[in-house]
C-alpha cells in the first residue's frame, strides 16, 4: 500500500500541471494583443505595450525591446497628445460612419420639401395649400381646396382675376354654396401653410399648372399665368352668412399694410419656409366662430376670386381628411469602412 507522503507528492503534481498552462495564459506578453504610442514632448514617441504613472516617473513596457520595463520623468511625456492617440486608434470605439456631403444636401432638399411643422407631423408633398388645427390635443393638417365650381379642379392653384376699385362702396365679391364650409377648424389662431412655385418666390412666374380667368370683358377667357402666389398678400375675410349661401364681400384694398382694416377683414403675417417651397400664412389676430375665406390680394387692385373658404368652431367634430403625426423611425447609417 503506497504510503501517505507517496500520495501527497503525487497530488502536487497533479495541481501544478494544471495550474501552469493557466500562469502561462495570464503571463502572455502585453504585445500579442495591445500596442501604443507614449509621446514625448519633443515630437517623437515610443512604441509601449503599457505605461502608468508613479510619483515623478511613467513606467512603461518597450514593445521594442521585448517587454522590458523602463521608465522616464513624466515632465518629458506629452500625456495629453498620449491620451488622444489613444483614443483616436481604441478597436473597442466604433468610428462614426462619414456622410457624403452631396447626399447631405439631397436629404436637406428632400426635408425641406416636407417640412416638420408639428411634432412628427409633416406637410405632405402633393397638396397646395393646409391648415394647421388642432382637435383634442392633437395637431392635424387639413387640406384646403378653392372654391368655384367654374374652374378646373386638376390644377393645385387656381386663379380668377379680377380688378377691384379701391375706392368704390363694398358689394358682394363671391358666392360660396351652403351655409357652412366643409373645414371646421378648433383653434382661433390657425397656420396655413401655401405651396408656392419651385422659381424664385419672389419672380412674377405663376405656380406651376396654374389656371388664370380673366373677369373683364364679356369673353371671361384663360390666359397664361403671369403671378405667382408667394409675391401675393393674404387675407382672411369674415363671410356673411344667409339662407344657403356665403357672400364674401369686398373690401377697402388701400388700408392693407396700413395697421388698420375692416373689423370682418383680417390680415396674415407671411413667412417663406427655409427651402422656399412653402409660405405659413398666420392671422395677426384671433378669429372668433364663424365662418371665413382666405384671399389672395394679386396687386393693390386685383383679386383671386377663386377663396379658400373654412369655418372656426371649437365645438366642431375631427375633419374627415386630417392628416394625423406619424412617429418616423431615425434613419441609421451602415458603416461599410470594413466591408
């Protein structure tokens, strides 16, 4: 039978065979896996598995020489550039991807065509001209159409001129067909926002796929555009009310800009959205319930008789074509740097 010292010294055996290979591992030179640059202040640099600092000195592992430990006064060691290097090459810091500057623009051209005007709300791309409301706390564009059933309805603006005589007494201007407009909106300081011509907004092109009517004269015939909405001024005109009709009057044209109007006259305060596609109209005061038309003021004496009627009543239902906010997912860029 072995004795009891025979099976001791064959037990640390045992042990040390297996500790050993796992000394080995955690004794791996540093170099096998981790490399980096100790700058020194005069501009040169050692290549280093590791360094750390101790009172007054760096010590550090020399990648060139094996591993060997060495140390040098810290005043000579630039840490700071050290650290950015270090920084700037970590394996573990996933480098942000690099956009290119002309899909940049695009997306910013893009953005700028559907701009954000409500948290995760967005004018659309096809309509010409909506309201911002607002039902039950939640924001909503409502598109509005022109009315006059005399003009083609394929066009997104729609132009019937008509010159206007400043000084003459107020008679009816336009006609609007039932007593109450399809829009109703719920706020008193509504935004509108108007798609204006892809030209210069400030040029006297009309907005593509326009319909200009020419109201003097017997003949009444469509000619070609010759204004473009952004250089026009806006009003919102309260309309009266009767048995089954809306009269949209006219209005002292001179007093616009003057600080002053009628009281069923309101003025808007225009601002050209960053990209120039579209224009917000806002009301420079409250409107009380009622019903409305927005015109558009071609010149000092014309009109466009083709209005964009609504009403404001708070206590009014959803609009059946709101357009509701969607929560948009972020876009994320593949980093094809590796690849």
């Amino acid at each position: 039978m072995p004795s009891v010292n025979k099976l001791r010294k064959a037990l640390k055996v045992m042990v040390l065979s297996a500790v050993l290979p796992l000394c080995a591992v955690t004794q791996q030179p540093e170099s096998a896996s981790h490399r980096t640059r100790l700058y020194l202040k005069d501009g040169s640099y050692q290549v280093v598995l590791s360094y750390r600092i101790s009172g007054s000195n760096v010590i550090y592992r020399s990648a060139e020489r094996g591993g060997e430990q060495e140390e040098i006064p810290t005043n000579l060691v630039d840490l700071d550039r050290t650290q950015k290097w270090e920084a700037s090459h970590d394996p573990t810091v996933k480098a942000a991807p690099v956009i290119d500057p002309e899909l940049a623009r695009e997306e910013a051209e893009r953005a700028a065509h559907v701009p954000e005007v409500a948290p995760n709300l967005h004018l659309p791309e096809r309509e010409s001209l909506l309201v911002l409301d607002n039902f039950r706390d939640t924001p909503q564009l409502i598109p509005l159409t022109q009315t006059d059933g005399d003009l083609n309805r394929q066009t997104s603006h729609n132009i019937l001129r008509q010159s206007i005589n400043p000084l003459a007494h107020a008679h009816q201007l336009v006609q609007i067909k039932g007593v109450r407009a399809a829009v109703q909106l719920h706020v008193p300081l509504p935004e509108l926002y108007i798609r204006i011509s892809e030209e210069n907004f400030s040029g006297d092109a009309a907005p593509v796929g326009a319909l200009e009517v020419d109201t003097q004269g017997s003949s009444s015939r469509v000619k070609d555009p010759k204004q473009n909405s952004a250089g026009s001024q806006y009003v919102i005109v309260r309309v009266d009310v009767r048995q089954d009709v809306r009269i949209v009057s006219t209005f002292s044209m001179n007093l616009l800009g003057a600080g002053k109007m009628e009281e069923d006259v309101v003025p808007t305060k225009a601002t050209v959205l960053p990209g120039g596609h579209w224009m917000k109209l806002v009301p420079v005061q409250p409107l009380t319930a009622g019903e409305y038309a927005l015109i558009e003021v071609l010149s000092d004496h014309e009109l466009n008789l083709a209005v964009w009627d609504f009403g404001v009543h708070p206590a009014a239902p959803q609009n059946r074509d709101a357009i509701l906010p969607v929560e948009r997912r972020k876009p994320s860029l593949e980093d094809r740097s590796s690849h």
